[in-house]
C-alpha cells in the first residue's frame, strides 16, 4: 500500500475527494439523537387507570393485558408493575425477533383488548420502546411537548387533540407514540338513598359488590391445542349507565330490588385535583415520542410543518404552544460543538506549526486529522450508527490520538530525506520503518476499550457505540498515515528539493 501510494499520488488524491465527499454526505445523513437510541428486543407497555388501587389494576387491567401478550409470537419474558392510577409491562423478545413486526403485531392485539375486554375508564394502551433505567430519566417527556390551549373547557380540547390532533401526527414518519394529558376522565358516580336502602333492606356493601361485579374479569382456564395455548376468561361488564341501574342488588320471593331502587347513577366527569392554565385559559398537554433510529432533527421538523397545517383548521380561539423542542437543543450543541471544534483546530494547526517549524508540514499533518474524521463519518453511517452525546465522546477522544501517527510517519520520512535519500525513496523507506511500532502503539491503546464488549444488556448498547467510534478514528488514522503522508510527503519534499536546488543554482551563478 505504501508503495503504491508513492507512485500513484493521482490515484490517492481522487480517492480521497471520493471519501471527503462520501464523508459530508455521511454527516448530512447520520442519524442525530440527544442520547444513544438502543433498538432492544423489548417493548414497555402503558395503561392509566384514574383512580383505581394496585390490586384492582392488577387483576382488572394488568391480568388482561399479560395474557394478550403472551399470544405474541417471540416472547420469552413478561414483567408488569402494578400501581395506583397505571400498570406497566415489560415484554422481552427473543434476540432473533423481527421488532417492527411485533410492535404492530403487540399494538393490534392490544388495540382490541382494549375495546372489548378492559373496564371503563381505562385509558389508551401505549406501546412504547424500552427504555433503560439509566435513561429514563433523560427521556422522559418525549422529544416534543406542546400545549393546546383555548377559550374551551378541558374536556373539548383533550377530545379535540384525541380525535384530531393525535391520528394525525402519529402518521409522521419517525414518530412512535403521541400522548396526550390534561382534561378530567369520566367517571360513573353512584349517590345511594339511605331511606330506600333501610326501607328494602339492602346495605351499601351490597351495593357496592353488586356494582364491582359487573366490572368481573376472570380467568377460567387455558385451552391448549398443539404447541399453543389461549387463556379463557370470564366478562361480565356494563356497557352503560343503564345497565347499573338495572343490576339486581337483591331478590327473594316477594320482591327484587334493582340498583335504581336505591340510588341515583351518574355518567359525568371526575372532580379536577389540577388546573393548567396559560393566560388565565384552560390547556392541555401533548408529548411525542419518536422512534429508535429516526433523526431528532428532521422528525422535529416534520411535526412542526404538520401542526402549522392543523392550526389552519383548529376551533376558534385556540393555539398550539411548543413547550419543549429537544431538537433544539441538539442544534444547539452541534453548533457549540463545532464552534468548539474550530478553535481546536486553529490551536492544533498553531501547535502543529510551532513543533515541526515548517508551515507544509503542519498542513499535512492537519489535513490527515480532516480525512480521519471523514473516513470515521462514512464508517458511523454504514454502521447504522447515530451521532449523540457518546459517539461525539468517542470522535472528541479519538481527535488528540489521530495526530500521533501522522506526525511519527512524517518526522520519520523528513529525518531519511535530510540524510540525503531522494525524496519519494525517503517517504516510502520512512514509512516503512514505523510501521511495526505505529501497529503496536495503536494496538494498545484498542485494548483498552476491549472491556467495552464484555457489557451486559443495556450498558452494552449504549456504551460499545462509544469504542466503536473510537476504534474507528484510530483505524482511520493508520490508513490515512501509510497511504495520504506518503504520497503527499513524497510530492512536498520532491518540491523543496527542487526549491533548494534552484535557489543553490542562481547561487552559484552569481556574479
């Protein structure tokens, strides 16, 4: 390779072009996240419930929920949370599971779970993506939060985001999940007449159970046939207000006595324990999440150009306000980082210049850093890599050690050609000679980061990346440093000795 770098500098300097052209390319295109994106083979399941204690979430809302699941072709593990108000479910997959096809697989099956089996007041089944813990906290809240407020009550501007808003931006490319808060839930309230209760006999107790059993899921069994397996249950649910009025609370021979015997049912909204207000006006809530893999930056802007259209049909009086962008704070580091980014370079250039005392030499030895770098962008892309807060970690780490083996190859080759080697001879013979201890330095500085693989589960997805790019840059700087100083160093000598030659001539030929 170092020879034929030497006598084909053409060949070299079209290549890399080629490569810087791949390399601004690769940078438009790679993904670009806040935080390191983990395509996991699991998926968290979401459900609220307002107002309804662990234990009936658990046997009501999370049993139902767990046995849907376990239908879904590749599971091997289910966990589920069950707390006031919310259940939670992790589903893991089997490594070879196809988790596209799951998640639409898991979200129909879910989506008729939730119309036909699970009790009123339950809200939307989400399914999200995995989350570690130690990132939970940083991706909370989606990467796009609006508020939707107006001269209307919570009740209509939740139901219009529902019906409107929501279908709409959830067909966006790269958008996972649209959720949206605020506005009360409706409840069934059920106000008992003690004078009817005393006079029929009947307690509150009675009552009450009468009513909790109308809510009544239960598992019977299982039916097996081959290798699967489908869980019975047993439903006995209301489907309105009517239907608890006319549940039997009581009967004998003389009489039975009916729920609207000795109450009043209600169908009407829960009593707000939170008002949100912008400008003294009611508001509600909307966050996205995107999806793994999508471009922060590009998704941000296609929900922003879609919500611009939705405002064009939004009831009077209403306006949509973007409270939290993380797609600008992306931007925002990326402009820091390459603020950042030139100030380095001019200091490394200055440093460059001031150690090895020829403007030429500097030159060569920065350009290497820029093609490292681009080599290091066209091999992120290909990768299927993203660009966040650790893989610019890994090229930041990567940028101090990429000058080493340039500037070992070009002292070596300038030492040869002081000696009095012609200059094409002196590039590849001083190539040559560090070439072996070039290897082993970079050698030990790649075992270092071999710990790196043996990460388990999350870390290892998120953390590997961090090598990888590291390891890159570095390999990137070898090839650069036994290919581009050759050949470049072989020209610029080439071009000094000619320099000097002259000037050693009209020296000589003076009068």
């Amino acid at each position: 390779m170092i020879r034929t770098s030497i006598r084909r500098p053409v060949a070299v300097a079209m290549t890399y072009l080629a490569v810087a052209l791949l390399g601004v390319a690769a940078w438009r295109n790679i993904p670009i996240e806040l935080l390191p994106e983990a395509d996991l083979p699991r998926l968290t399941v979401r459900a609220d419930w307002p107002g309804a204690s662990p234990e009936t979430v658990e046997a009501f809302l999370t049993s139902p929920l767990e046995a849907t699941i376990q239908l879904v072709r590749g599971v091997e593990k289910v966990t589920s949370t069950s707390q006031e108000n919310e259940a939670t479910i992790e589903v893991e997959f089997s490594r070879d599971t196809d988790m596209d096809f799951v998640r639409l697989d898991l979200s129909e099956r879910l989506s008729t779970v939730e119309e036909n089996e699970l009790p009123p007041g339950v809200g939307r089944v989400v399914v999200e993506p995995y989350v570690p813990p130690e990132f939970e906290e940083q991706n909370r809240g989606g990467f796009l939060t609006y508020t939707f407020t107006g001269s209307r009550t919570l009740e209509a501007l939740r139901a219009h985001l529902e019906e409107f808003v929501v279908p709409e931006l959830s067909r966006i490319e790269g958008v996972a999940v649209v959720r949206a808060y605020g506005g009360r839930d409706r409840v069934v309230e059920v106000e008992l007449d003690r004078e009817q209760m005393t006079a029929l006999g009947v307690s509150a107790s009675q009552v009450r159970d009468r009513i909790a059993s109308l809510d009544l899921v239960r598992e019977a069994g299982t039916v097996r046939e081959g290798d699967r397996e489908w869980t019975v249950t047993i439903q006995n649910r209301a489907r309105s207000t009517q239907d608890i009025l006319q549940a039997i609370v009581n009967e004998d021979a003389d009489r039975i006595v009916r729920v609207a015997d000795v109450a009043v049912v209600r169908d009407t909204y829960e009593e707000a324990q939170l008002h949100y207000r912008v400008n003294g006006r009611p508001a509600v809530q909307m966050v996205l999440t995107k999806s793994i893999g999508a471009n922060t930056v590009r998704v941000a802007d296609r929900v922003k150009d879609r919500v611009a259209e939705l405002e064009q049909a939004l009831p009077p009086n209403t306006r949509f306000i973007l409270d939290q962008d993380e797609s600008e704070d992306i931007e925002k580091q990326l402009t820091d980082l390459r603020s950042r980014a030139a100030v380095a370079a001019v200091v490394i250039f200055v440093v460059l210049m001031g150690f090895l005392g020829s403007v030429r030499s500097a030159a060569v030895v920065f350009t290497t850093i820029v093609f490292s770098i681009l080599i290091s962008l066209n091999l992120i892309y290909f990768l299927g890599l993203s660009l966040n807060l650790l893989t610019l970690m890994g090229l930041a780490m990567g940028f101090g050690l990429i000058v080493v083996n340039s500037i070992v190859v070009l002292e070596n080759v300038y030492r040869k050609w002081q000696s009095g080697i012609a200059p094409k001879r002196a590039a590849f013979e001083g190539t040559r000679e560090v070439v072996l201890p070039i290897l082993a330095a970079t050698a030990t500085t790649l075992i270092v980061f071999v710990p790196f693989v043996y990460l388990q589960d999350e870390l290892r997805v998120y953390y590997v990346p961090l090598a990888v790019v590291v390891a890159l840059t570095l390999l990137a700087s070898l090839f650069v440093a036994f290919s581009f100083i050759p050949a470049l160093a072989g020209r610029v000598l080439g071009k000094e000795a000619a320099a000097e030659g002259s000037e050693a001539g009209t020296d000589s030929g003076g009068p």
